[in-house]
C-alpha cells in the first residue's frame, strides 16, 4: 500500500512539475470557487432570484424542475435570501436575493469569467 501511494505521491508531482504556471494558478483560482454558490441547484436559485424579484418556493420548485427535498435541502443553505409568511393557515416561503448574496453572485461571476479568459488565452 505504501508503495503505490508513493508511486501516485511521484506522479503527481512530476505532473505539477510539467504544468505551467499560469495553469497552475488557474487550477488553484478553480479550487477556490465559492462552493455555497458553484453547487447546480443553488447556482440555479440565486441565478432564478437575480432576475425576479421573489419567487415562492413552488414558483422555484416549477422553474428549476426540482423535488421538494432537494430545493428544500439548498434553499437552506442559501436560508439568507429567504422569508416566510402566511396565504391562509399554509406557511409560504418566499425568496429574494439579499444584497450580500448579490455581491457573492457578482463575486462568483467575475471569478468565473476570469477563469474563461485565462483559458480563452491559452
């Protein structure tokens, strides 16, 4: 066991030795993506809020052809953009892009778009 993980430990650095710079540091730039934002579903409902201004979570649910668990699952993880009040006795949970998941989308972007250029220039 010691043998191959040191064999793998070899090539990998042989490999880093052969890669350039600039792709090194844009390997890096990638491991360094806002992981909140950069998962499918969650990117989908920040990217469906910055054009709405709120969705409620069947609208979500409906727009992004979700499961109620998985949206349920991610909306809490965005839980910021989100608040709750009442259509009749049945809870409706409404979401909006707060202005610090605005500036973490515009951030995430801007990452994102200088990742494309730098491969673009390659």
């Amino acid at each position: 066991m010691a043998a191959k993980l040191g064999a793998f430990r070899e090539a990998r650095e042989e490999k880093t030795k052969r890669t350039s710079p600039g792709a090194r540091q844009q390997e890096s730039a990638a491991v360094n993506l806002d992981r909140l934002i950069h998962e499918r579903t969650r990117l989908a409902i920040i990217s469906a809020l910055a054009v709405n201004t709120s969705l409620t979570f069947s609208e979500l649910k409906e727009l992004l052809g979700a499961s109620d668990g998985n949206l349920s699952v991610h909306a809490r993880k965005l839980e910021d953009a989100g608040s709750k009040s009442f259509a009749g006795r049945m809870p409706k949970t409404e979401y909006r892009l707060t202005p610090s998941g605005r500036r973490a989308l515009e951030k995430y972007l801007n990452h994102m778009e200088a990742l494309i250029q730098a491969t673009r220039e390659r």
